[in-house]
C-alpha cells in the first residue's frame, strides 16, 4: 500500500517548520509533527509562529496545496516512509550533550518501523549519535540498519533568517550508516537542488558542531581584543581597522554580544570528549563576559547605576530575527539589575513585550546597545536618543551600530563626531 505521506517530519521549530514548507512546495506529501498543540492552531491558521523571510507567503501557498497535515504524536510519523528529526539537542551544565528529546522520537517510533523506512537526523548531535542511533535500533527491534531500514545524519547549517535562499544553494552535507542509507537521504534531499556532498555520519556530524565553534571562536577574538583595548585606552574599532586596511593576512571581525542557541551550546558537544579541555570553555567564557565587562565599563565612568535609567535596546539574541534563544541581552538585564538600575528595553522583532524607543530612552542616563537591530542604526536614531535622554547620557555601543566609532560615547560628544562606519565586515551581521 503506498504511504499517506512521502515524508514526515518531527519538531516544527525553527529548523523543521520551513523545511517542512519547502519539501512540500516542491510537490512532497508531508505530515509535520509536533507537541506544542499552540503551534500547531498557528500554522493551521496560517500564521507563522516565528520569524523567517518569505516564509509567510510560503505556508499561505502550501495550505492552499494541501501537500502538508499535521499531527501531535512522534509515533504518528511512522506514516512515511521517510522520517526527519529536527527536534531539539541542548547540553547538560555539565559540559555534556543532552539527547533525551532525540532518543524519546526514536523510542517513540521503534515499535512501528518496517522495512524500508529511513530515519534521517537533521538535529545538530554530538559526533557517534547517528551511528549510536543505528546500533540502538538494531539492538531494539533486530532491523539490519543499510538493509532493512536506512539511517542518515543531514546537519542543517542554514542561518536564521535565510532559510529559502540557502535551502537550495548551501552544500548540503549527507553522511549515511552505510552507501544505502546515503543515497537514499541524498536522494531525497535533492529535491533543493543544492549540491550534496556524501561523507561518513561522524564526518558530517563534525562538520556540523565545528561550523558553528568556528564562528564562536571568531567572534570571541574581537571581543577579547574589545576588553583589550578599554584596559590600553584604544579604540577597538581603531585597531580592528589597522588590523584588516589593505592587509592579506587580516579579516579579524568585529566585536558584539555572541549568542544564540547554536553557537553557545554546540562546544559542548566537543568539548565533553576534548583533548584539550578548557579550551572553548576559554573562547565561551571571553563571549559570556561581555555583558559584565560592558556594565563595568558604565560604571568606571558613571559611578553607581542604582536608580539610574538604563535603557537596553535589543532583546533577541541576532540581528532583525524574533529569536531570543540563549540571547545575552536577559544576562546583561540581570546584571544591571542587581546594581539597582532602573531597566527600560525595547525590541521591535521580540515576542516578548518591550517599550517603543522613545519611551525606553526617555530621560535614560545610559544606553546599550546589545542587539544590531536595523532599527536601532543610523544618524537619525542617534539624533533622536540624544534629543530625549538625559544631556550627560553614556551611549554603549559595542556593536557601532550607530556608526560613531566608539564602544563608550557620552552622548553631548555625538555632534562634535563625524559619523564613522566601521570596516565593512560580512561577519558583522553574522549569526552569533
């Protein structure tokens, strides 16, 4: 009997839910699963329940094609023939993967898998899972993994926010238990069009955590050399610029809060098995000291903050996404909170309520800024912040966002500066 559904899918989050639109716009029949009962009435409403460019339009289009349903229960997947997770991987505090919600689906699914069905991890796992995966459901329910049923790891590496552009441009990595298993994940992922590389599982299970330790490693630099400078007197931006002018060997980024539920999670998926412990604890403790080291910075210069207005602009955790996931600007809340400031926040793409920018900076004595949004740059944004907080107000701008050059700026020093663009950085609106 032929499948009521080509393809299933496991956790409709950020990962899963435009996947899910994309296979079934390419004239897939797909079965999206998930618990969370408010999403679901979402997407059966056809509301987006994040943010992500053209997404909107795409789920209006495949509700009108009727190619994707949607169901609650991980064993309702077994319906396909092909099964993709894309459901959560956090780690524990103790520097260790945590695969509980991984291995639940799999349970979940073990006493309906027949001959043929593939499962496909598209979670981001720790190197051996998929083939920890293979060997548990051989053991489990004596299914000869490559022969009878097929498992493969296919990492997503997509940034937030560029979902439909990099679905079908982006390598997409496919490491299979097995030739059989690879083809058969391969096969389907080539429904994109993007090019597919063919490796082992712990191959692609390794190109996956270091794609994204590299970008956090990177990003720690600039802002070790950001805490540098302020113990020298010098100009990060300054030296960043010295650094990368007409020179081969340069391409240093630039500082800002280093976040996101990828990047700061991830290391533990190496670090728990390193042969060189401590080492991107290192590189996670220089982005995790940013928020501190930007409120010490405040305090050098304005003394106390107790009763002080303190106005946060940006509560996600990137650049013009909803996603406020593992996002610093909370630990920088906190962090002046307990000196007793007064706290105003504004986000516009947030979930989370916050004030509109005229009311968060009104009569603030500092202003941070913690996420890059586009709304928060620019001359006419710096005009407006000035022309409504306190006259001695100190601007905190780790990120130039407004374009001066300076990580610490009071704000009656903003008309006698020439608004300064940073050197152009393609990393600078990197995830991070």
């Amino acid at each position: 009997m032929k499948p009521a559904y080509e393809l299933s899918i496991i956790g409709l989050g950020r990962v899963g839910l435009p996947l899910a639109l994309c296979f079934a716009d390419r004239g897939l029949r797909v079965l999206g699963v998930d618990h969370d009962a408010a999403m679901l009435d979402s997407i059966r409403a056809g509301q987006m329940p994040f943010e992500e460019a053209g997404t909107d339009q795409l789920l209006e289009r495949v509700r009108a094609s009727g190619r994707l349903e949607l169901a609650e229960r991980a064993a309702d997947a077994a319906a396909a023939e092909q099964i993709v997770i894309t459901i959560g991987t956090p780690s524990f505090s103790h520097v260790e993967s945590d695969l509980r919600q991984v291995r639940a689906a799999v349970d979940d699914l073990l006493p309906l898998l027949r001959p043929g069905h593939s499962l496909i991890l598209r979670s981001t796992i720790a190197p051996g899972t998929t083939e920890f995966v293979a060997g548990y459901l051989e053991k489990r329910r004596d299914l000869r993994v490559g022969e009878d049923v097929f498992v493969a790891h296919a990492p997503e590496r997509i940034a937030a926010g560029r979902f439909l552009e990099e679905i079908s441009t982006l390598p997409c990595i496919i490491g299979g238990v097995g030739e059989a298993s690879t083809e058969r994940a391969a096969s389907l992922f080539s429904v994109f069009g993007a090019p597919i590389v063919k490796t082992t599982p712990v191959q692609a299970e390794l190109a996956k955590i270091w794609t994204n330790i590299l970008r956090y490693a990177t990003f720690a630099l600039p802002n070790l050399l950001m805490m540098d400078c302020e113990v020298y007197g010098a100009n990060v931006f300054e030296v960043i610029e010295l650094i990368n002018h007409d020179y081969p060997r340069g391409g240093i980024a630039m500082p800002g809060l280093t976040a996101g539920s990828c990047l700061r999670k991830d290391f533990a998926f190496s670090e728990e098995r390193s042969h060189a412990p401590g080492m991107l604890l290192a590189v996670s403790r220089v982005n995790e000291g940013v928020p501190l080291f930007l409120v010490e910075g405040v305090k050098r210069r304005l003394g106390g903050l107790a009763s002080r207005k303190v106005a946060v602009l940006g509560l996600t955790f990137k650049r013009d996404t909803d996603d406020e996931r593992d996002s610093l600007s909370p630990k920088l809340i906190r962090l002046l909170e307990r000196e007793l400031a007064d706290v105003a926040v504004c986000d516009p793409h947030a979930p989370t309520p916050t004030q509109p920018l005229a009311e968060a900076v009104q009569d603030a004595e500092v202003v941070i800024v913690a996420t890059n949004h586009s709304e928060f740059e620019g001359p006419e944004v710096v005009a407006e912040i000035v022309s409504r907080a306190n006259q001695e107000c100190l601007l905190v701008d780790p990120w130039n966002a407004f374009g001066t050059a300076q990580v610490f700026l009071y704000a009656s020093e903003c008309s006698a500066l020439q608004p300064q663009t940073a050197a152009a950085d393609p990393q600078h609106d990197a995830t991070r």
